[in-house]
C-alpha cells in the first residue's frame, strides 16, 4: 500500500463522514452506534468493502421516504447488525479461531 493509496483511501472516507453528516439527526446517531458495533466485532473486509457505504445509502432511501430510522433498522440496532454479517468472517472469529490454536500456558 503507497502513499497515494492511503491518501485516496482517506478522501474516500471523508467523503464517506460527509454523506452520514447530510443525514437527518436521528439516522446520524443510530449510523454511529452501527459502525462502532462493527469496529468493535464487525467483519474482517469492513474498511475496504461495500457494508458501511450501503448502510448509508439505505438510510438516504430511507429519509427520502420520509420513514424513521427505528422503521428501517427496528429497535434492537445490535441485532440489525448481527444479520447483515451473519454470512461474514468477523474479528471475533478470527479471534476465537487463534485462541483455539495456541497451546495452552502449561504446554499441552
């Protein structure tokens, strides 16, 4: 990765905060409370694929129609978020898995 890609990959991402910021107040902190979830477990390929961007083009769709965001996503956000990557590799399993690799502390 050079610099020209790091410096595309922040204009894409800046441009990608711009589009969450022209949301309405109330999709705004519920796209917040969404993609901290996934920092925190979300799929491996989250930065570099199309999960976040759809989220935000769904909520554009969504505020266009006039609907609230709990319509769109219901009240349970985490389990929203649960079934988008339910078919994707997350950092939790990825975790687990290396766990389950190591010897434990005593060499067995």
């Amino acid at each position: 990765m050079g610099i020209r890609d790091i410096i595309d990959g922040k204009k894409q991402w800046r441009a990608h905060q711009a589009r969450v910021k022209a949301l309405p107040r109330d999709y705004q902190i519920v796209y917040h409370e969404i993609q901290k979830y996934f920092f925190k477990v979300g799929p491996v390929d989250l930065v570099d694929g199309p999960l976040l961007p759809g989220i935000v083009d769904f909520f554009v769709e969504g505020a266009a129609a006039g609907k609230g965001v709990l319509e769109l996503v219901g009240t349970d956000v985490a389990a929203f978020c649960d079934d988008l990557v339910k078919d994707t590799r997350t950092y939790a399993e990825v975790y687990q898995e290396s766990r389950a690799q190591k010897p434990d502390a005593t060499g067995k």
